[in-house]
C-alpha cells in the first residue's frame, strides 16, 4: 500500500514537473516579439534614401552652367577691329610756290650719325604738305593720296602677325635697307633706314589706297636725302 502511495507521489510529481515545463515554453515567443519591432527601425534609412539622391543631382548640374557661359567672353573678343587713325590736318597750301622745298630734321639713329648735322629731303609743295603726324613728329603727307604719309621712324619690334622682307637698295649717294611690311599677305608700309656716311635716319611710308603710287611718290622725295649742318637746317614748322 505505501509503494503505490509513493508511486502516485512520483506520478504527480512527474506531471507538475512537466506542467511547469511548458509553461517557460510559452513565455518564449513572448520574449521573441520585441526584435520583431525592430525592422520598423530599419525602414527609417529607407525614409532618407530621396534626399541623398537629390544631393548628387546638385553638383551635376553646376558644370552644366559653366559650360554654357563660358563662349561668351571668347566671343566677345574673337574678332578685334583696327582703329582708324586720324587724318592728318594739311596746312593751306601756299600761293605761287617754289618748285621744290624742303624738309630738314634730326637723324633718327643719333648714335650712328655724325654730331651736329641734320637730314634733308626735297619735295614738290603741290604735291606734298610738311605736317605734323599722330605722335606729334614732323611728317610729309601726300596732297592728291589719302592716307600717304612720310614719317621719321626708327627701330622697333613688331606684332608676330607681321613680317617685313628686306632690300638693299643702292644710290648715289644713298644706301637705304628697304623694309616691306606684311600682314596676312597684305603689304601695309614700307620703311627705308639709310644715309650717306654722316647721318643714318629712318622713314616709314603709309599708305590705304593707291599704294604703288603713294610709294612711287614717297621714293622720289625719300631718294633725295642729304645731311646739311643743323645751324643750317630750316626749322620744323
């Protein structure tokens, strides 16, 4: 009698054993649902993902503008213009006069030529006026020629998009290096530096139309160089 007794205690106790095991069995997916909350967390990110897009549409854009406004300056100054120069102011020209004149004034090579002598040229009154050119130096400009102009020049560099070819040419008493002027194969002057051993001085003849005449014109005033003493020289006007 007591051994069923304690088999029924044992039995009883097995089965609270087992009742109390199930219990933990069910509490578990209650302790499983709270990362069940977590992806909610995780759409967040999701939310920002527009933004982020739009902030690499901003730089993009920018070097689109700079490419559409960058021609316009070169445009603007792709084709550059020559500025006229002034016409040149003739003097009245003089009643009755002379066959020829003339035209003295200082050398411009100073250092090549000798001290105390000035340069001469001869010219045709009707043809020619003694004036004053853009910078203010004595010049000779052609009465019947626009734009055909002796002036005293020296030396100086030029623009790369000019070349000059050179001739010797040999006179009497003269020898002249003839320098011709180009331009996109255009000629636009001409100058002759030369002397006859005691002065050196420079002219430059510029021309816009008729160029072989103004030149032909120029030549026959400019091949008449000579030197005379400066207490000699008529003074400029």
């Amino acid at each position: 009698m007591i051994r069923r007794i304690i088999v029924i205690l044992i039995l009883l106790l097995l089965i609270t054993s087992c009742g109390g095991a199930a219990a933990p069995a069910t509490e578990a997916p209650a302790a499983t649902e709270a990362p069940a909350t977590e992806p909610a967390a995780t759409e967040a990110p999701a939310a920002t993902e527009p933004p982020a897009f739009q902030s690499l549409e901003a730089p993009s854009g920018a070097p689109q503008e700079q490419e559409t406004s960058t021609p316009l300056p070169t445009q603007s100054i792709s084709t550059p213009t020559d500025t006229p120069l002034p016409t040149l102011d003739l003097p009245t020209e003089i009643v009755n006069p002379p066959a020829l004149l003339v035209w003295d004034g200082v050398p411009t090579y100073l250092a090549e030529s000798t001290p105390g002598f000035a340069f001469r040229v001869t010219y045709d009154p009707e043809l020619w006026a003694l004036t004053t050119d853009q910078f203010g130096f004595p010049a000779l400009a052609h009465r019947l020629i626009p734009e055909c102009v002796i002036s005293v020049t020296s030396g100086r560099g030029l623009p790369l998009s000019m070349t000059v070819e050179h001739d010797m040419l040999n006179l009497a008493d003269v020898t002249f290096d003839v320098g011709n002027v180009f331009e996109n194969g255009e000629l636009k002057f001409v100058t002759y530096t030369g002397g006859n051993g005691t002065i050196i001085t420079g002219f430059q003849v510029n021309f816009e139309e008729q160029a072989n005449e103004c030149r032909a014109y120029a030549f026959a005033v400019i091949s008449s160089l000579t030197s005379v003493p400066a207490s000699q020289a008529t003074p400029a006007p």
